[in-house]
C-alpha cells in the first residue's frame, strides 16, 4: 500500500511539472516587446493575460516588416492563444501569415493519455507532457525537455545553459537578469532549424526580458512594457 500511494506521488508529480511556473505571473495582465533586426526597429509583440477563476488564457500578436529602399521585402502576421486551467496547460492554437505562407499549430492536453496531442503544418501527431509551447513568456520553458514551435507545431528537443546572472539595460532601465542559451539537442538537424537563441528572464519576477539570435541579420526581442 506504502508503495503504491509513493508511485501515485511521483507519477503527479512528473505529470504536472510542466505546468509549476505558471503561478508566478498571476498579477500579470500585458508584455509588450520591440523587435530589431539589425539594431533597426522592425515590429512587435505583444500579449495580453485574462482571467476568470481558475482560467487563464493568454492572446498573442506579432508584426514586423523589414523594407529595403522603401519596399516590403518581408512580411510575417502571427496571432495565437493559450489556455490554461488551474495552472495546467489545455490548449493553444496560431496562425501565422509568413511571407504570404500560411502556417498553424494547434496543441491540446490529452487527459486520458497525460499527452499533448499537436495538429500543426509541420508536424502532426504526440507529444510528451512536459515540453512546452515555445513562446518563451512562460520561464519553465527552461525546465523541459523540448519545445514546440508556435508557429508550425514542430517539437523541438533543446539543451539549455545557464550563462549567468546580469545587469541589462533596456530602454534606459536596468535589470537583474537571468540569461540562458537554447539550442538543438539535435545536431543533424540543418542549420536553418536548429534553435540556438539567448533568453534573459527578470531574476526576480521571471518575466521575459529580452530574446537575441543570428538568422539572417542580427535579431533582438526588448521589452518594452508589462504591467
């Protein structure tokens, strides 16, 4: 009996780990972040928090062009929602308008078989409970296993290293940053999809500060505003 009631403790444990951070932004209702390339403003972010009880649902948009000589050159549209239910992820759903491209992900917890199940463009099939939608807000993005791509549901198995405590100046605003890499577990993966992206998190908060990677130029994610 002593046995069994110990496998059930583990077993709710390693099935709601995924889902323990989600409490520390209760008091947080927006993020809004700029987004450079090559140090040029380029588009934004943004995501607004609702509550009603236990429910939490999370809305999303993204925009940026990048021009040369005055002509859109590239153009990419993404709005999205997630949902959650007394702490625990249930579902998410985008769309994504990259280049005249379409893209979707569409990601649901499964009770009955503790997985999520993803309908994406990339990528159809299972999941297990402890990766994690990668839209980076969330800071136990850094405890799991993979992430899955918010854009085309394509799972994503990381490595992810703690590079240290900072100071970072945003805006003329300093913080005390947590900064952390991610990248591919994967190696054979080609180039262009293979993650490899700096992330700096408020030390005490865990709010998503900043985001920095080379793909084709130089790009930043800086917050800009929360509340």
């Amino acid at each position: 009996m002593k046995r069994l009631f110990f496998l059930l403790i583990l077993y709710l444990l390693i099935s709601t780990k995924s889902f323990a951070h989600v409490g520390h932004y209760n008091n947080l209702n927006f993020l809004e972040y700029e987004l450079f390339r090559n140090d040029k403003l380029i588009g934004y972010h943004k995501y607004e928090f609702e509550r009603s009880g236990g429910n939490l649902s999370i809305s999303s948009k993204i925009e940026f062009n990048i021009t040369k000589l005055g002509v859109n050159i590239y153009k990419y549209i993404a709005n999205s929602n997630e949902y959650y239910q007394n702490g625990r992820f249930i579902k998410f759903s985008a769309n994504t308008l990259q280049n005249n491209k379409e893209k979707y992900a569409n990601i649901e917890y499964k009770k009955d078989e503790n997985k999520l199940i993803i309908d994406g463009s990339s990528f159809k099939g299972y999941a297990d409970v402890n990766s994690i939608v990668g839209t980076w807000w969330n800071h136990e993005i850094i405890d799991a296993p993979s992430q899955i791509s918010a854009v085309s549901g394509r799972i994503i198995y990381q490595n992810v290293t703690f590079l240290g405590k900072e100071k970072i100046n945003i805006n003329g605003k300093v913080y005390n940053a947590l900064h952390y890499n991610f990248s591919s577990s994967d190696k054979n993966l080609p180039k262009k999809k293979k993650l490899n992206t700096d992330i700096w998190y408020d030390e005490k908060s865990k709010i998503w500060l900043k985001a920095s990677f080379d793909k084709m130029g130089y790009w930043e994610y800086r917050i800009k505003n929360y509340n």
